[in-house]
C-alpha cells in the first residue's frame, strides 16, 4: 500500500518567496509613499499661494503714485469674470517674476476695472474691453497699447525691446539683416546723429515703438538695396508688401507720422484668419476713408 503523504501541497522554493516579499514589500512603499506625495505636493502649492505676487495690484488710491514711480510700467486692465483675463493672469505673474530679476526690473501692474471705484481709471484711458494692456513710460506722459504675445516667455521678450533704446544704430551690414524678416521697419538715414531732423525722428521712433521697428544709420549701403550715393538725411521704409521701400524727406513729426501711416497700410488688405494680417485689418476698418 502506497506511503501516505505527510504534505497537503507542494513546498515553495527560497526563489518564490523572495519574489513574494519583493512584491509585498514595494506594495506597501507604494501605499506609504503616496500620502507623502500629496502632503508635498499640497505644501508646495500653500508655498505658492502664500509666496507674494510679483504683479503689483493697483486701484484708484495708489495709481497715480504708482504711474509716478515707475519711469516704465505695464497695466492690466481687467474684469473678475473675464475668460481671457483669467488665461492671461498665470503667464502674466510668470512674466512679471522673471522680470522682475531684469536690470533695471520690468514692472507689471493690474487693475480691477470693474471695481466701482477703479471705473473712473477704465474711463480716463480708454479701456473698451478685458483685458487691456497700457505701457505708461516717463510718468504717464507716454501712453502706449501693448501690441505684445500673451505668454510669459512672448511678454518677456517684447517688453525687454521696449525698455531699450526706440531706435537702434545700424553699424554694419549683418546689423540690417532684420529688415527683411516680412515686418515693417523705418530706418531714419543721417550724416550725423545730431540736429533737428534726427531729433524729430527719435521723437516719433518714441512715440511709435509699440507699432514698428525704427533704426537709424549713416551706413545707407549697409541696408537692403542701399546706396552709398543716397541724398541724406531720409526716412526709408521697409515693408513686405506692394513697393517694398518707401522714402520720404519731409521731418516734421506730425508729415513723418502720416507718412508712416499711409506707407504701412497694403493697397489690398486681404482678409482672413492670419494674425500677421490682423494689424492692417484694424488700420482698414478704423480709417474713415471709402471702403470697397
């Protein structure tokens, strides 16, 4: 008769068990590692939110100050239940943090204007929807939209343009080379940077920086179909539609703005969804001048 067995099943091995509590064992790390994750991850977001915004918050009391004491400052006006303004405020707090490192600091500012006491602000500067964006330069005697991107690294880029110089010198050919990038560009040409018609052009390359690209050179052969021979001073305006260059001789700012005006608005505005058409679109719409 057949030995009885003493075992009911068969025994594992030393390989299976170690298996086993392998598993166990990075189970149970899992389960205890997760609580920690999240307590992490809820005290990095209680540090952000306690962390200060680096965008200034401004209302009726302390505009004017603020406008004061920064010789350069970008405005937001917007509306609590605005779509885009809500977009806007994490790339705009992005912006403002790392400008806020930059030499001199860039300073963003926003204002609730749809706060009772802040409408007579939205009033006083034209805001006509949400958001708005204002660079206000010098103490608020230099109003300008802002024509810039909507995200951090775009604002970043666009204001750090804006802080610098209106108009920037030409020195060599290789300095030119951005006149043809498909944008409009005005280049003042001199036998010097001095005198009345380099000072008007600088006043306008000031008043206008927000819009266009300005340049001055004494160098006409350094840019795009230059010439040496070319009469000094002139205006020359580079654009990637009909004639292409445009000149003009005519220094007086309010002549030297029509002429800008006139020259950067295409014969035919084509109408579509491109944003690079979308400037001239809104030159188009806003002259009081027959449309067809």
């Amino acid at each position: 008769r057949p030995e009885k067995s003493h075992h009911c099943s068969p025994v594992p091995s030393a390989m299976a068990i170690c298996k086993a509590w392998i598993s166990l064992l990075l189970a149970l790390a899992v389960v205890l590692s997760a609580p920690a994750a999240r307590a992490e991850e809820a005290a990095a977001a209680a540090e952000e939110a306690a962390a200060p915004e680096a965008v200034l918050t401004l209302h009726a009391d302390n505009f004017d100050d603020a406008i004061a004491k920064h010789p350069f400052i970008l405005v937001e006006f917007y509306a609590p239940w605005c779509g885009h303004c809500k977009s806007l405020a994490p790339e705009y707090e992005k912006a403002a943090q790392l400008l806020s490192k930059h030499d001199p600091a860039i300073v963003l500012a926003k204002v609730d204007a749809n706060d009772e006491k802040n409408k007579p602000l939205a009033g006083k500067y034209e805001v006509q929807g949400f958001p708005t964006l204002k660079i206000f330069r010098n103490g608020g005697k230099n109003i300008q939209e802002y024509k810039g991107p909507r995200e951090a690294e775009g604002i970043v880029e666009y204001l750090k343009k804006q802080v610098g110089p209106a108009s920037k010198e030409i020195k060599a050919p290789e300095d030119a080379t951005y006149l043809e990038d498909g944008k409009i560009h005005i280049v003042g040409v001199f036998t010097e940077f001095s005198g009345t018609e380099f000072t008007n052009f600088l006043e306008v390359a000031e008043k206008l920086r927000s819009d266009y690209d300005f340049g001055h050179t004494v160098h006409a052969n350094h840019l795009p179909r230059g010439d040496a021979a070319v009469e000094r001073p002139l205006v020359r305006l580079f654009k990637p539609f009909d004639e292409l260059v445009v000149d003009s001789k005519d220094f007086d700012v309010s002549a030297l703005e029509k002429f800008i005006d006139a020259s950067s608005t295409p014969k035919v505005v084509t109408f579509d969804k491109n944003p690079d058409n979308h400037p001239y679109l809104l030159k188009f719409f806003q002259t009081n001048a027959p449309k067809v």
